[in-house]
C-alpha cells in the first residue's frame, strides 16, 4: 500500500509540472460547471420560455414532473443537456494525466529503473490508475459541486432545483463518472503500450470522448432521451467494459512487455 | 553472487543471449565486455528479473529468477544504460521516492549518505532536470545503492561523461567494490575494465571467454617479455630460442623480444643465459598488450 501511495503522489508531482496537464485538469471542470451555470443564470426570469417549451421531445415533455410549467421544464431539458457534456472530465482527464504518466516515463528513460524496484506489477499500475482516475473524479464531484451550489442559489423553486439535479445527475457523477474514469485509464494504459509520444497517446485516448458526443448530439436532436434505466444500463455497460478493459490492460502492462515493446 | 547455467533469452526468431553459463563469486567485480547489440543490456536484464529467460536458469544473490524476482530486485540495485530522472522532482524527492519502493529503513539517513558521498548534497533541492549529465549519473548511481544491494548492475557508467566525473565514478566503483558488494559492470570502455575488473567476459550473443585481464592477455597474445640489451642480433635470440620453453624469440632494433608461458619462473634463466654469452642486459620488462587489442582479437575471431 505504501509503493501505491509513494506512485501517486509521485505521479502528481511529476504530472502537475505539466502546464498542459494542469491547464487540463483545471480548466475542463471550470467550463463544464460555468455553462450550466450560464445557463441558469441566463434563462432566470426569461418571459418567453413558455413558447419555446412546445419544441422540447414529447418524451421529455412527460417525463418532466407535472408541477413544473412548461418554461421549467425547458430549462430541466437544456441543463440536463450538459449533464452529459460533464462526462467529459472523467474521460479526458484520466486520458491527459495517463497519457503524460507512463509515455512520460518512457520518453524520459525513468521507466526501466522503476520497474527494477521491488514494486509489483499490479502496485505500479493500480498506482498510475489512480493518479489518472482519483484527480478526475475529484475534479467531476466539487464541479458538480459547484454547480449544485449555483443551482440552489439561482433557482427560487425547489421543485425545479429538483427536478433539475435529480437521481439521473447523482447517477451519471457519482456511478457513471467513475466507471468512465477506470475506462479511460485502461484505455490509455493500453494505448500507452504502442505509442512513444504522450501527446499521440492523449490524442487517441481522447477517443472515449467520442459516445458521449454522440449522446449529447444525440438527446439535442431528441433521438432519445437519457433517463435514469438508460443511465444505469450505461454504468452496467461500462462495468463490463472496464473489467475486460482491466483484465487487457493488466496482460499487456507486463514489464517484459514494457521493456522490449514499448518502444 | 551470480551464478547462470545456459542461459537463453529469445525474442521471436533473434537469439539475444545464447547458452550463457556463467559464476561470479561475491565481491568480484566483473566486467561485461561486447560490441553493441551483442545482448548485454538483455543479459542485464534476465539477471535484475526484468524479462524472464527462454531456458536456461540463473540465481542472484541466492534467489532464482522466475520464482522469486521480487527479492532479486530487492538485493540488487541497477543503473541503466540510460537512467532517467524525474527531471521535475528535485534531486532530493527523486532518491526518497526510490527509498520508499525499496522500503528502505533509514530513508532519510540513506538519501542523505550518498548524496553527500556523491557530492551533490548541497544541489539536493534543485530539480534533477538542471543537473549535467554527471551530475545526473552520479544521482543514478545513488540510486542504484540506496538500500545498499549485494549485487550492483552498472550498465556503462562512465558514458558520455567528461573526464573528471568519469574518475570520479571509477573512484566510487572502487570505493563500494571495498565494501565486498558484487559488481557487474557493462562497459565499452576496456581501460576501465581493465582497471576495475577482477575478471572479464567477452560476450557476443554468448560467452567467448572468461579470465582476468592478465590471463586474457596471455590467452590471446602470449605473454611476451623484452630485453633491452646494449647490442642485440639473431644469433642471441637463436640461443634464446633454443630453451625448450621458449615459444618465439626474436631480435628487434637493441632488444629480444621472447614469448613464454611463464615469465617468472623462467626470466632468470634466459637472463644468465643472456649474460654468459656477453649481453649486456639494460633492463627487462613485460609487453603489455591493450585490453583493447585483446577484445578486438576475441571479438574479430569469433
């Protein structure tokens, strides 16, 4: 436990150097909070929000509570939208971070003797994995925070704060969130093991980012409508996902491997 | 101590350490010589349990590689060929992060004995990425020792540094060498070897020989010994010859240069012979070939 523990806060020394990784890490939450928050902030008092409702998806439209009106309404559907839009920090964070981590140590020839320690395999990776991971869901959870905290000030109407910050927003942060953290982290594990430059490695691990464009475009052009059984079809999906991911990342992150492959 | 019995590591269809058997007692220091992609870093590596053998086995330090790598690791330490550093950390957080994964005891007192033994205390706190390279070898080589191994793998631990740092190295190499640890060192430097190694092996995908620096010589060139006389000529190396002993003699400008097995039981027979005929012996002295001149003979012939 102590050589996880020596791994992380090493990586996040290392890693957090990284102007990049830090503007990354930063940055992304910071947006992905101010919009909804714009949003809210935008729509407060806005008159003709009632006309507009007619343009939602009918099967949102009886989704939505009953005693809400149909400007309220509206606004659960447009920032319920970037509910999904939040996803992309425990997706591209990891990536970032795991990408810069161990292509880093490659790159800089300190790979080699860190695995002549007497550290195992399994400590180096579950080490590497949560420096990836644990930032990323940090990260997701005070930015959900934050807008949580924004909502409740912005919205005067309980029932629309709510409506608006649901199970299916606990859901997609605290479940899917962190289920899409391992799987960016494995999957960069993996892309890690074929590629020599961090940024290669961070712009093809960035391809995870890509279901949750097609969600959100997806919901925008009211193809269907991310409830609380498609979210938790989502985490069982991903839980499957990110065992087999594990499962691939742990056979390839072997240090006979790392040494004679990752080239 | 190391000990292999045909060793073989294989990838794919290249065999890049072949049949390697091999002891080397504890407290040697023992030189691994070869040309380039000859399998010594891949020889490193099997025997620091970093990739496992095709066939063969191997013991370090006592421990089998394969079933207990990790207290090989543990009793080894290694500097890579190419021993990076975290260049963001400083030179001080680089050796305490080594310490806690070789769970070292003492770590603070450990860091703190060899980056003084080093030189580089006072620069402890500046990141590892403003050192020069020696200075960063030096961080290397420190790190390699910082849960003070049995066993220590140099892997060309004088490359590319300027002169002073390399006999500073030399120097240190020498200095843990007292302190009875066993070194195996990998280099292309044969005056280093020469001067560090108890023994020497010649490696090129297998082992070509094993021998001191001296037998090596002998091995591969004869010891030779010269005679500086105040007149030499063919007749004197004629009788030197004659000696049943004697494998070669012959004169050259004012001196007889004779090849035997055994100098030093032999030399003062050959110089009461060289004195009775009337030569006037100025001094004598034994040829010594390079190290150089050995391995590129070893390497050149195999």
């Amino acid at each position: 436990m102590d050589k996880i523990k020596t791994i992380i806060l090493k990586e996040w020394a290392e890693v957090f150097k990284n102007r990049f990784v830090l503007f990354t890490v930063a940055f992304l939450p910071l947006i992905m909070t101010a919009i909804p928050i714009a949003i809210l902030v935008t729509l407060r008092g806005e008159a003709g929000l009632e006309s507009v409702s007619s343009e939602m998806p009918a099967q949102f439209t009886a989704f939505c509570p009953a005693d809400l009106s149909g400007g309220e309404c509206f606004q659960v559907y447009l920032v319920s939208q970037f509910m999904i839009m939040f996803m992309i920090v425990p997706l591209a964070i990891p990536a970032t971070i795991s990408s810069y981590s161990i292509v880093g140590e490659k790159t800089t020839h300190s790979l080699e003797p860190l695995l002549a320690t007497p550290i195992t395999t399994a400590e180096l990776l579950v080490g590497k994995s949560l420096a990836a991971a644990i930032p990323a869901v940090l990260a997701t959870w005070l930015g959900f925070a934050v807008f949580a905290a924004g909502a409740w000030i912005l919205i005067p109407n309980k029932a629309l704060f709510a409506a608006i910050l649901d199970l299916r927003w606990l859901l997609a942060i605290f479940l899917v969130g962190p289920l899409m953290a391992i799987m960016a982290v494995n999957l960069s594990v993996m892309v890690s093991s074929r590629v020599n430059d961090p940024r290669v490695a961070e712009q093809i691990s960035m391809v995870v980012i890509l279901p949750v464009l097609v969600a959100f475009f997806g919901q925008l052009a009211g193809l269907f409508l991310i409830n609380r059984q498609l979210i938790l079809a989502t985490g069982g999906v991903l839980i499957v996902l990110d065992m087999i991911m594990v499962y691939l990342a742990v056979r390839l992150f072997q240090r006979e491997t790392i040494l004679t492959r990752w080239k | 101590m190391i000990k292999t019995e045909g060793l073989t590591k294989k990838f794919g269809p290249i065999t890049a350490v072949e049949d390697l058997t091999l002891e080397i007692p504890a407290g040697e220091v023992f030189g691994f010589l070869g040309p380039n992609g000859a399998g010594k870093t891949t020889t490193v590596r099997l025997l620091t349990s970093l990739i496992g053998p095709t066939s063969g086995t191997a013991r370090v330090n006592g421990y089998a590689i394969g079933t207990d790598d990790t207290n090989i690791r543990r009793s080894v330490g290694v500097l890579t060929e190419t021993p990076g550093m975290y260049d963001n950390l400083s030179a001080e957080r680089n050796l305490q992060i080594y310490a806690s994964l070789y769970e070292v005891k003492d770590p603070q007192g450990q860091v703190e004995k060899y980056l003084r033994m080093l030189g580089l205390w006072e620069r402890r706190s500046d990141p590892a990425g403003t050192f020069s390279k020696g200075m960063k070898q030096k961080l290397a080589i420190a790190r390699a020792l910082l849960h003070e191994p049995h066993t220590v793998f140099l892997d060309e631990p004088t490359s590319a540094l300027d002169p002073e740092s390399a006999h500073l190295v030399r120097d240190f190499i020498l200095e843990i060498k007292k302190e009875g640890r066993t070194i195996f060192l990998c280099t292309h430097n044969l005056d280093e070897a020469d001067r560090l190694c108890d023994r020497i092996g010649v490696f090129k995908t297998h082992l070509l020989v094993v021998d001191t620096p001296t037998r090596l010589r002998a091995q591969v060139f004869g010891r030779k010994v010269v005679f500086h006389l105040q007149k030499a000529d063919e007749a004197l190396a004629a009788q030197v010859r004659a000696l049943k002993y004697v494998k070669e003699a012959r004169p050259i400008d004012n001196k007889i240069l004779v090849t035997l097995d055994d100098p030093e039981t032999h030399n003062p027979e050959i110089i009461r012979l060289l004195v009775g005929s009337g030569a006037g012996i100025q001094f004598v002295g034994e040829l010594r070939h390079s190290l150089e001149d050995v391995y590129l003979q070893l390497v050149k012939n195999s």
